[in-house]
C-alpha cells in the first residue's frame, strides 16, 4: 500500500471510546435468539471488531486525503445515525446524498440503514430540475450534499448538510458528525436500535431512464445483504483485497459492492472522478486488486498510456455490456481478469455471472469471447434466471413459457428471490406490470444455450426489423467489434423505404488506427461494411457506417441510443 | 486430479433427461417475487446448471468406486427424493442416515431436504442400543443403513433401506433410487414442491453427550444455507476446491460442509475410514484443498510417514479444541494453512473463527500459536459472540453481563443469530434452559481478550479448584502440550486432602520420542512437571502425571474426559 495514511488525524469526534475494540453486547430490538434480520449494516460492526486498525476507507486524490480504520469508520457511522436521529429522522424516511465516490457517501451506505431510514442516492450527473424531481417524489426530508454539487439543489426547501470532503474540523459535514456524537450520550451502538425486519426498506435509487421521469426503485435490508455477500464470494475477496472505486457508488447503490467489500474486510479506495491516470496509479502502486466498470470505461483504463501489467492479479467485474474480443485481450494482457455480470438496478445490481467453463482453456481468444460475451447462469445468491415468452393477456391470463435452449430463439429475461426489488416506490401499478407472471420482467431480450447460459440480444425496443426479420443490434455490435480498428460501436434502426428498418453504425476508431483512416472515413465504413458482410446474415449488416469522434453516454456510461435515435432521424 | 473415473458408468435411473442440462423453470410452492426461502437445496441445483458435467463426488477408494457429475447427482438426489414420497414421508418426517462417509450420506443432505423431510444422521460409532434411542426419540420413518453397520439396527421395526455402497445395479440403494426415478414420471424439479418456510426443520443431530442420553438438535434451512455460505466463504472455497471429507459427514452435518462445498462448485472426495495414507494419497495425488478435523486427527496426519507438502496449498479447519505450536509447525511445513474455528452441534458447526492479525507476522512460533489457539471472533455469517457472568436466577430474573475485556475473567461463551439452533427436539424444556436469558448458552468457559478475541478455558466441568483458585484444564493442558516429546495431553482434577483439587495429567508421547523414555515414565512425569513449573501457577502445576499408550476417545475424536475421571476416581 502507498498511501501516505500517516498525517491523516480523524477528528476527535471519529474516535471510538476506550480504544478501538468495537463492543456490541446487548442490542435493541432483537427477539429470537436463533433469528436475525439480515443487514448490511452488521458486516461493519463486524469487520470493527476483527479487524478494528485495518485500513477500511483511503481517499487519497484530494487536496485533504482522508485514510479510515475500521473502527474509526464505525465510530464515523454511528454518529451520522445519531446525526439523522437528533436532525428528527425516523424509521423509513428518506434520507439523499448527492456526492461523487468519496467517504460521505460510503458513509451513508450503512449510517442512514443504522438510523432504520431509507438511503437515496442520486446521480451527480443529472440536471437541477431532475434532481428537484427526484428529492419531491422520495419525499427525501434531508440532504447530504457534496461542496461541489450545490448547483443541483439550488433554492431547495429541504434541509441539507453540505460536505466539504476534507474530513477535517470546520467542515459542515464533520460538524453534524461531531453533533451527532454529542447527541449519542455516549451510549454507542446499543442506544441504536436494529431494524427487526430484513424486508424492510434499505435503498431508493431512481433509474437514470433513457425516457421518461426517473422511476424510484426499493432494495430490502435482506436482498442487500445477501447480493452483497453473493458479489464477495463471486469476485473471491478477502482481508488481503483492495477495491478501487470506479463504478459511481450512486449507481445502484454501487451494486451493493459498498457492503460487499466491508464484508469480505476488504480496503475501500475512492476517487472523485473517473481519471484514467489516477486508476493506474492505484492499480500499480495501492495494490488494488478489484473494481467494477461498464466496457466503455475498461477501454479508457486499458487504452491508456500508463498501462502496464500490476503487481497484483486484478479482477474486473464488468458489466453494462458484453466485452469485446479486444477488450479482453486488452485486460488479460495486464493481468486483468475479467469477470461479465449481468444486472440491473432492479436486482439490486448483478445476478447473473458468465462462469468460465474449462474447455474454453483450448479455444483461440475470439472463440472464448464469444463464450465471455454471454450473460450466463443465475450468480451465488440469485435464483434460476429464465428466458420466457408471454402468452394470453392481462394479470390472470399471463403464461410464461421457457423458449427452447437454442441459442436462437429470443424471449425476455426473468427472474425471482431475494435480489429481486422490493417495489417501485409510490407506483403500485408499475410494481404490478414488472412482477407480472410472478417474475420479475427485465425487459432485456435473450436466448437461452444449450448449456443453460443466457445471451441478451437486446433491450425490445433495440431489435433492428429488417425484412420482417429480427436483427439483434447488440449482435451487430459484437460482430462489428472484431474490427481491429474499432474503439467502440453503437447500432440503431434507422427507416428504409423498402426493408422498413436496416441497421445503421455509429463508430469510434481505435487512437492507435485513428490517423491511418484519417480523411478516408468513407473507405473505413466500406472496409467496416465488407467485414461485417463475412460474419452476418445481410438482413443484419449496417447500411450505413458513421465515424463519429465519440458517441454519446449516459452518466454511467452507457451508451445513450435515444440520442443517436434522434440523429438518425434528422437524417 | 488422479481419479481414475473413466471406468465408472452411473446407473441408468442416475443420468438426466435429455442430456445433462438441468431445467427448472417454475417452481411449486413459490410465491412473492422477490423472497425466495433460503435452501441449501439450491445450492445443487446451481451447480448441475453451471457445471453439470465437473466431478461433484468422488467416492475412490473402495471395491466399487464412484464417480458423480453435478447433474447425475442432482438427478439421483431427484430420484431419492421422489423415492421418499413413494415411500409414505410427507413433510417433517425424519429420515434417518447410519453410514460412514459416502455417497449415501451426501446425496441424503439434500434429497431429505428435496422431500421437505428432516434428515437425522446417525453416528457410526454408536452402540446399537444407543441407536436404537435416537431412532425411537426421532420417531424417524425409514432408516438408510451402510451395509457395515447392519448390526446397530438389528431387530429393528422401523422399514430400512441397505447400501451396499457399490453405486451399481442390485445394490439396495440403487434400487430405491431407480424406482424413485419411475415413480416421479419424469416430473422433474417441477414436481417437487420446495419449502416455502425457511425456518422449517432442516437437520435433526444427536449429540454424542459424554453423559446422559443423546440429545436432538433441530437445524432450520435458513440456518444451514447462511453456515454453508459462511464456511464457503472463510474458507476461500471456489470451483477449484477439492474437499476431502476426514470429519465425520455425520458429526453436526458435517459442520455444513456437505453443503459449503457445493455451493462452492467445489469436488466432494469421501472415505469411509480415516486412514492416513490414503489421505496422504489424497492430498498428494488428488488436488485436494480443503479439509476438516479436530487436532487429533491433525496430529495423525502430520506425523504420517507420508508426509511431505502436498502440490497445491491446502487449508485445514480445526476445531474441537485448539491447536498446539507442535501442530501449527507440523502442519506448515507440510504446506498445510491451519484455520482455527470453534463451533457445537447448537450451532451447526463453526460460528467464531480466529482471525489472523497483520502483526504475527513478526511473531515466533509460538508467540503466534499463543494467538491461533484463541477461538476469535464471531464468523462471517454469525452474529456477535460474547463472554458473559450471570447474575439474578429464573427466567425472568437472569441478567447477563459481559465479562470485563482483560483476558483474565472467565464468563460463559453466548451467541445468539442465524446459525444457532431451532431447538432441542421434542424438548422444551432443555430448549428454554439453553436460550436462558435470550442467549444461546454454550456452557464452555472463556475469557475475552482486550482486542474482543475469545478464548475457552473450559467446559463448566472441567474447571479445577486447587486452592480456591480456579485453574484451567485446557490452560493447563496448552501449556504441558509445548514440551516437544509430547503428542497429546489430557488434564482433570483429582482430589487432594489438602488443597481439594489438583490436576492430574494423561499424557501419550510423541511416537519420535517414545524410545527415549521407554521405560522411565516416572522421569519423564518429573521432566515434565519441571516443564510445567516454568510456565504456569503453583496452583495449575500437574500433582500427578501418567504416560499411556493411549487416550480414551469419543466417536468423534474429542478426549473423554469422563472416562479420565472414573479413572482418577478409582485412585
């Protein structure tokens, strides 16, 4: 570890009593003795009692760096519950936090679940009036808001508590901490009382919907803890692991790796920005072992410059879309070794895992990226995922019908258990439409292989009807991706007076390849063009290729189809 | 892997429908969406999903040795559980399991549980009048008897079901799978009804109590899924885990390693006896990773003639009491990673670990076997463990208080959470004394160390007072186990007229060592009186030291102190 930890003093108030050895004893609201409700919350206290000195939380690329032990962490957390609890928050009450990757909102991750409130993370990236939208529909009665993202809350009448990410005395959120302290009577973590009911609320994140408001979805306590501990054990973490924070914590409650990490008495490292340089600082010298990321930003990480193989095996949990043949060559050539997930923010981030299967050991790297490309089986504490069709209509007619394992015929992916939603919030009849059949509806496009593993073709409203037939714009993208000179690529419909719909490419070119078509784009969409006639049916090769300087992404990086829908149909 | 299994062709009834693909699509008894009961059951049927065809069992060094794929042996525990219902058992019948470790006994953890039926395992090396109590006291159903073991049920009238341990046509045992298979219809999963009630009885052991009658201790499916994942967990498991099964699959349910290892992907090996070449020949030549065992066993193996480091790393779980700087040492320099864990029957196997800490590195040996012999801290899926005194008396009146935090004060180990017990079976009123005061109580004395480790000092009983003081057994016995000529060491009080007690130690000597006091036992009894002198309290110093050839033992390798006693008694 690099970290010059060594100047960082807590404030008095982030200091446990008595050392540093965290006591529970008796605790509040606990009944059976062979019964707990299952909490997040609990692998902190944990990890405060094995491992109080570790190093839990770094964050080291600030102008004040702040470096916290486990049990300072707690002591940390504990106050911001007795903070929430003296500022008039009560059991389900919605509590938000505006911040980038930063302790304020690791903090949050177990202080609001301490108090019994409802945490609400929101996107940093959003506008005011969405931000405005999100904290009236949460019913949020309080505010943690980062210095730097004051614009978004502008003329608010909800109280609010601004960070000035410096972890030091004078700073409005150390304040509320040490008030917090102050208000607690010293009566630590047995004057808290533990939620009794493990289905009770935990987080309200609102999807970052490519159309239409944001929708409020609802994590149980239950379903968090067990998605946390299923992407542990997944990612095989442990007290020797360092997990960089690249995925935005906001983002589905950072698919529950804010719980998974303390769980596993992992060291949480956490960087304001996605900043290509930084990353590979902490991959070289923090001893960085983890970190999660869209393929979009696995490409900046390994296109760039300070790019080299780490000291330590890395495991990179990818998700978003499936990786390309490059990118994985890309990866494994650093000695980083990718792990495809699939998920959503309605399962509470991933549940399904590609599993490597041992004769890929003897295939070529494209034949195992096609393998690699897949979504896979249902993950450690996720339940059978299914790929259905519908039949009959309404909520009593509904049938589900399991498609045949052929790789080719499409359905929707569905799934059921405990890393399953609670409900939307507020929206009874949404809950209603997207648990309909007694699944949940991810309205992702799939086909089930022989061996079981799910492969999505697309989002419905992605499918490219070319002819009367369905072209898979995620399938042409993979296939398209095998160009060499490719960076990245999105595919759309675009409208044909004869075939209705033929696909058309938006392309990025590779910097490496990037002058050799320099003022020759039309004779790289040709070049692209033939390519993809050698691999796809015609119905799926683009009628047009456009290169483009860099294609449009939502705050987490996906790539935004509607904008490139609205190109497309200007044209 | 050395297994030689291409011989090896599963009967007919134990291959899966159209290829080896398990499909489970809906499930009966299954309802909200997003709540779906915690079963190890599951961790089967994802494991014939994602690696239908890896070894899952292996069964190697017998007459007819076995080999099973995750999908025949998801398809045979099927069978099983289909043969049940066949056979009359409805839900909350017990099913009774006398055999050593085998596929029987391993297919049974989950097929009882298929047929929501509660799975009573049968200790071995019980007499048959003793089994003959635990069958009647379990009201078990049907009994599946190890064709060795016939005679623990002679005369029997509950129906019983041989295994002749061949995995082939005409065993017994076949036979009721294969008919199980016909009279399923090849309904499949889907016409199993799954436990819809975590908390539902899952596992019904008899403990083997060095006093008394046996005792039942009822497990819930909710327990056992979150003890499976939790030793999954701590033991680092993962598709390359090979598990050889040494423990006893009867003992506590194997400490919930039948279904750990499973979750895990990881490969089962069973050996009916413990026999320490073979084991040898396992951790040699048969990429095992993992093993279970009290420190006798572990003595046994590393002083095999065998002996050498093993190709791959491989981590042993100790429990059953703590290990010694000698066994620590033998055990490294085999390669061999000790984890020292501390668990009862009550709570299905481990529920504190001792974690190691950054600064042993520094440490000798022995410093650093002072601290591996603590039992440590509540474990991955445990909740808080605690040392505590009583005060007040009855049920209302009990007050527990934590013992002061300084090594030093002896209190009462307590737990309390998801991995202790549902209750004593059909007993009330045992079951209301052993959760007195809103605890678990585990009767084994301890102290808690100032950074929140416990460490047991006794059982009640086997505290000695010499004097007024009280002076540990086990205390006693860690430090007589640092002289090196030593294997074991067993210290219980022996009264004295004048001091009421004094200990008085069994030894048996390193067989290395043996030789050099063969036949001066009183000079070595003096040697390591002296030995003690230098090390302990006046007060816990041994008055009387015996050398036998061997200990008395129970079924399960722990040091029968009550047969020290009687001979102490007769004195």
């Amino acid at each position: 570890m690099s970290f010059n930890s060594s100047d960082f003093v807590p404030t008095p108030a982030s200091i446990p009593p008595q050392g540093t050895v965290l006591r529970l004893g008796e605790r509040k609201g606990l009944s059976p003795v062979n019964h707990h409700p299952l909490n997040p919350l609990d692998f902190l206290l944990r990890a405060a009692q094995v491992y109080p000195d570790k190093l839990a939380l770094a964050h080291p690329d600030v102008v004040y760096p702040a470096f916290y032990s486990f049990a300072v962490w707690a002591q940390r957390v504990q106050n911001f519950a007795y903070g929430l609890i003296q500022n008039g928050i009560c059991p389900g009450d919605r509590v938000a936090v505006i911040a980038p990757n930063s302790p304020l909102i690791a903090d949050a991750h177990f202080a609001v679940l301490a108090a019994r409130a409802i945490l609400t993370p929101i996107n940093t990236r959003l506008k005011p009036q969405e931000v405005a939208y999100i904290l009236e529909h949460s019913g949020s009665l309080l505010v943690f808001i980062d210095h730097e993202y004051m614009h978004l809350i502008e003329g608010t009448n909800i109280p609010f508590i601004i960070c000035n990410d410096t972890g030091r005395a004078g700073d409005p959120y150390e304040s509320f901490l040490s008030n917090g302290r102050i208000f607690s009577q010293e009566n630590g973590w047995q004057g808290l009382v533990l939620e009794s009911d493990e289905n009770s609320s935990c987080v309200l994140c609102y999807t970052s919907g490519t159309t239409g408001r944001p929708k409020g979805v609802i994590t149980t306590l239950r379903g968090s803890y067990l998605a946390a501990i299923g992407n542990a054990f997944e990612g095989q973490m442990n007290r020797d692991s360092t997990y960089l924070w690249i995925l935005p914590m906001f983002h589905a409650a950072g698919w529950t790796y804010p719980w998974a990490n303390v769980f596993a008495f992992a060291t949480q490292v956490t960087m304001r920005t996605v900043d290509f340089p930084r990353i590979w600082n902490h991959l070289l010298n923090s001893g960085v072992t983890h970190y999660c990321g869209a393929p979009t930003v696995q490409i900046g990480i390994v296109n760039d410059p300070m790019a080299r193989k780490p000291p330590r095996p890395v495991t990179a949990i990818i998700a978003g879309a499936a990786p390309t043949p490059h990118l994985i060559a890309g990866l494994e050539t650093k000695g980083i070794k990718p792990i495809h997930v699939y998920g959503l923010t309605y399962t509470l981030g991933p549940f399904t895992r590609n599993y490597e299967q041992p004769f890929w050991a003897s295939l070529t790297l494209e034949q195992r990226a096609k393998y690699l490309a897949r979504q896979g089986h249902a993950f450690a504490t996720a339940q059978e995922v299914r790929v259905v069709q519908q039949s009959g209509e309404g909520a009593e007619g509904v049938k589900l019908t399991d498609v045949p394992r052929d790789g080719k015929t499409l359905g929707e992916i569905v799934t059921r258990g405990n890393i399953v939603m609670k409900e939307y919030f507020r929206d009874p009849a949404a809950t209603e439409k997207a648990f309909t059949g007694g699944v949940f509806r991810s309205g992702d496009l799939a086909v089930m292989h022989p061996d079981g593993s799910i492969a999505i073709m697309d989002r419905s409203k992605d499918i490219i009807i070319s002819g009367g037939e369905n072209a898979s714009s995620l399938a042409i993208e993979q296939e398209l991706a095998t160009h060499p000179h490719i960076l990245e690529v999105s595919v759309v419909a675009r409208k044909h007076p004869k075939w209705g719909e033929r696909p058309m490419a938006f392309v990025t070119l590779h910097p490496r390849y990037a002058h050799v078509w320099s003022g020759r784009h039309r004779e790289f969409s040709d070049d692209l063009k033939a390519h993809a006639k050698s691999r796809l049916p015609g119905f799926a090769c683009p009628e047009w290729v456009d290169v483009v300087p860099e294609l449009p992404k939502t705050s987490t990086g996906k790539i935004l189809k509607t904008e490139l829908r609205k190109i497309v149909g200007k044209l």
